[in-house]
C-alpha cells in the first residue's frame, strides 16, 4: 500500500474477473452463482468502478455497481452500491491492513430495510497478489435476528493479463 492511504490502495481491483458467488455457503440452500467483475479508473481517477455481472436463476443477469474510493476527510475506505437485485443504495466504510503479503479490506454498514428492522453488514475482501484472487466474505445480522450469519462467499480470479510494475496497477 502506499505510506499515504489514498483511493491508489485499491487499484488492486482495477482490471477483468472471473467470479463465482455463493449464498449461504456451508448450507443446504448454498447457491452458486458464475459471473464477472471488471473494474477501472472512474471519476479522475477519484473512485474505482467496478461492474459486477451474475447470473442467477429463472431471472435476468443481477448487475452492480460499486464504487470504492479513499475517504480523506473521513479517514476510511470506503465502498458505495447499487444493485439492480436489491433497492437500497449502501455505503460500507472500513481499513485496509496488508496481511502475509495479502491485502485485507474490512468493510461495514448499516441500514433500514422493511418494517423498520436494521440490517447490519460486514464484509472481508482479501486480494494474493501473488495468485491473483480476491475472496469477499459477507456476514449479515438484524436488529430482529441479532446472530451473525455468513450471507456470501465470493470468489474471483484475474481474467485478464495486466502487467503490474513496481507494485502500481494501472
């Protein structure tokens, strides 16, 4: 990472995935879904975009939108989502720590969904430069169902052939 936390600490992102989510994992409702994520500079090289496509069943493709940035004022990364699957626009905030030469962002969030219930959110992304894979856990808990539970696995392998030089993504 750079010594000044800056949006720079997520060009990891920046490129073509090969991704594959899983709902419920470790359960008998676990679904798997294949898909894609591509990501780029956006916004001055402000934001990193990042586009997520994912089959599903009996439906249309579910599209995202995301994008992630470094916050100055606020001191924080941060992650802003729009999903054609889900109507509620969310904005998760966390750290970025480096991890036996991993990149580990944790990530939080908390919003009002129906009947006035509080959604809480946690998410780990964990990017191996040297394999080239990212995997985003996602953990979810209610204000009416106050237990963590694993809501996602998320996996992604770099599609693409980017050459990275001196630890810069482009």
């Amino acid at each position: 990472m750079c010594s000044a936390q800056s949006t720079e600490d997520l060009f990891f992102l920046i490129g073509k995935w090969d991704l594959e989510h899983t709902y419920f994992p470790g359960t008998p409702e676990a679904k798997t879904y294949k898909g894609s994520l591509t990501c780029h500079k956006a916004m001055d090289g402000q934001y990193i975009r990042c586009e997520y496509l994912i089959g599903r069943m009996n439906t249309s493709e579910g599209r995202t939108i995301t994008y992630f940035n470094y916050n100055s004022i606020y001191k924080t990364y941060e992650a802003l989502s729009l999903s054609s699957t889900w109507p509620i626009k969310v904005t998760s905030r966390g750290s970025m720590k480096e991890v036996s030469e991993k990149k580990v962002m944790n990530l939080s969030s908390e919003f009002l969904i129906a009947n006035n219930v509080t959604e809480y959110v946690r998410s780990e992304v964990t990017f191996d430069s040297a394999k080239m894979t990212m995997i985003k856990s996602t953990h979810i808990k209610t204000s009416e169902k106050p237990q963590w539970w694993q809501h996602m696995q998320e996996s992604a392998v770099r599609s693409d052939t980017i050459i990275i030089k001196q630890n810069k993504y482009p």
